[in-house]
C-alpha cells in the first residue's frame, strides 16, 4: 500500500479557492503533504497547504512544471489547460479526474454531446457556433422561443446561463460559442454527489433539492434529503451512479438534474470535483464530500454516505449593493442559533453575489431546519466596510 500519510508523498492541487481550502482540511486531518497553484496570491488555500504557488491555470507550462512536483494531481475548478493534463499522464504522472474526463466536462457542448451519444437523459439542445447563427435559426424557425441559453465554456455561479424569452433578450449575451436547450417544465432541480475511486468502487450521497435566486440565478438553498418520492429518489441516484460510469471519473462528480412535471429524471450538467450541492455533508454526513474526494482518488475505501441529520444550506453571496473590504454583519447572532455552523471562504474582497461563504443547518426535522435557514438569511449580511 502506498504511505501517503506522514510521508514524502505531495498530493498537488489545481486552483485554491473556497473548494481547495476546505479540501485541505482534510488533508490536514490526515498530515497529507499539498502543493496547490492558483492564478491569486490571495487564494482562500494558501493559509492551509504545504506549499503554494501563483500561476495561471491555463498556461501549459506552468501546469506540466507544477505538476512534475507532484505524485498525485487533482484539481477544484474546470478551468485548466487539458494539454498540459495530457502531457503530465504521458509522463506517468496520475491526475484525477483523468485529462479525458475533464475535456469531455470542460465544454457544455461536448458534455451534452456526451449524454447524447450514451443515451443519458438530458433536455434537447443545439450546438450554436455564434450569436449571428443562432438568429439566423431563430428567424428560419429552427429555434423556438422560449429557451435556455448557455456559453460552452467560462460559465459558473449563474454566470454564463440565461432564459432566452424574447428576442430583445439576445441583446444581453455575448458572441460566443453556445448551446440553447428547450425550456424544461421541472417541478424541482435536483443534485446527486457520487464518488468513484480508482478501483472504481462507486457511492452516491442521498439526493439534494437546490432552490435558486431568481435574480443571481445561484444557489440559495439546498435541502438535504430532498422532499420527493423515495421511488424519485432512487431513480435520480441510479441514473448518477450511470453517468459515472460512463464517464470513468476519478474523484467526485456533481450530477446536477431536473425533475420533471411527468416525474422524469433528466441530467442538467456535471462538475467533476467537489461541489456547492455538497457543502451539507461536512455537518450532516459521516463522510464529507472533501474527505471522500481525497479517499477516491488516492484509491483508500470510501467512507458512508449516511447521513447523520437531515440539514439545509445557504450560500453566503455578496450584498448586490456592496463592494469593498469584507464584513459579515449578522454573523454572532446567527452563532447563537441551535445547529447552526457558518463556513467563511477566506475571501477579503466582497462583491455583488460573490460566493462568500455558506452556512450549514442541522435539525432532526427538515421543515425545521429550512426554517431556520430562512432566519440566517435574513439575519446574516454580506456587506462592505465603506
């Protein structure tokens, strides 16, 4: 068996925001040594890990050269250069989730291609090269109105992702390689976090109900268990244990679905990496999702699923009228509720919707905790010092 722990082993990770430094938690648990690279000398992960370095992720060069340091390399964003991923396995070095996997991610287009060409359920959708072609579709009557809009690439937190229902509404988006997809009637968005370790030992966590701001369009809730049918429930975990599978991921993988109207289980998209869907299981779970990133790819058992409590999530986001040095108004009397456990990024700077931090509820009754969710929202404010 491999010694990672109190060891010369480096486990490098790519990108070192929010995601990293509450990986490193972990790593810390267990005295793994880290190496971690992000484009920001102020990155949220370089007060926890052995050995931080600035560089841009996109850069080829800087990633093979970071990761030559390495014995194993994962990463906590998409956006990275896949040659320089490519270039690292051909040198033996292992990354997870593997090149492969991320380039079939990386680009909404090829992801949704993907789900296409191994029968995965998902909403019908066109490739669209750029915003004059998919007017010209528009006019020929190709395309219907109402849709969804998405860039292939660069989108995250809402960003990258608008409800196309007039044509005045094309106005807003940029001239960029995209995807539109039909209008889904869906009574509940839905996420399923599964690990898969190198072996491929496969576990789901119990399937998460996400409510979304309808502004931001991010994440504001997410309740877990999810109030629907256990039949649902069952259906969404499978279909997340077969995207997967399919996909041969290292490591976790998101599986963000829609449940529709007729009760369909149909797959929005993935993020192979620890997730905002997730945040729950470092309260609720008796294996978070970080630490079972950390077990999946270094190929150690996978840790239970259960969970401990049912609990809610609420994302900590910039006020949208705020931008400056940091300040969480609010925060003691938050503290003072029972089962209530704020979790600040590291991130100096606030701005409008900035994912700041996230606060976990944990109550024996949902309905109870969603409550309480409700009071931390209200009550805790991200806002500026000037």
């Amino acid at each position: 068996m491999k010694h990672y722990f109190s060891s010369n082993f480096k486990l490098g990770i790519l990108g070192g925001g929010q995601l990293g430094k509450m990986m490193l938690y972990d790593t810390r648990k267990f005295d793994i040594q880290t190496y971690v690279m992000d484009p920001s000398p102020e990155a949220p992960s370089r007060i926890a890990c052995d050995h931080f370095q600035v560089g841009d992720l996109m850069n080829y060069d800087k990633v093979v050269e970071f990761g030559k340091q390495v014995d194993i390399l994962t990463f906590e964003i998409e956006s990275i250069n896949i040659e320089a991923l490519k270039e690292l396995e051909a040198l033996g070095k292992k990354v997870y989730p593997s090149a492969s996997t991320l380039e079939k991610i990386q680009n909404k287009g090829v992801q949704k291609q993907f789900y296409h060409s191994n029968t995965i359920p998902t909403a019908d959708f066109y490739m669209i090269s750029d915003k004059n072609s998919l007017k010209q579709k528009l006019s020929k009557g190709e395309i219907t109105l109402p849709f969804v809009w998405k860039s292939t690439t660069g989108g995250y937190d809402g960003k990258g992702v608008s409800v196309i229902k007039t044509e005045t509404d094309l106005n807003k988006i940029p001239d960029v390689e995209c995807i539109v997809e039909s209008l889904i009637n869906f009574e509940k968005e839905i996420a399923v976090i599964v690990a898969r370790s190198a072996s491929g030992e496969i576990k789901t966590y119990p399937v998460v109900e996400m409510e979304f701001h309808p502004e931001a369009n991010q994440v504001e809730y997410v309740l877990c268990p999810a109030r629907i049918e256990k039949e649902t429930a069952r259906k969404a975990r499978e279909l997340a244990h077969l995207v997967s599978s399919r996909f041969e991921h290292v490591g976790l993988l998101a599986v963000e679905m829609f449940i529709t109207i007729t009760g369909d289980v149909l797959v929005n998209e993935v993020a192979p990496r620890p997730h905002n869907s997730g945040h729950f299981s470092i309260e609720a779970s008796f294996t978070n999702q970080f630490e079972q990133h950390i077990r999946a790819i270094l190929n150690l058992p996978l840790g239970s699923t259960e969970n401990k409590s049912n609990s809610v999530m609420v994302n900590l986001v910039g006020d949208e009228n705020h931008k400056g040095e940091v300040i969480y108004d609010g925060i003691e009397e938050i503290m003072k509720m029972p089962g209530v456990t704020p979790h600040i990024y590291g991130k100096k700077e606030t701005r409008p919707f900035r994912k700041m931090g996230h606060v976990n509820i944990i109550h024996p009754v949902l309905n109870e905790a969603r409550s309480i969710a409700e009071q931390v929202k209200s009550t805790i404010k991200v806002i500026s010092k000037s």
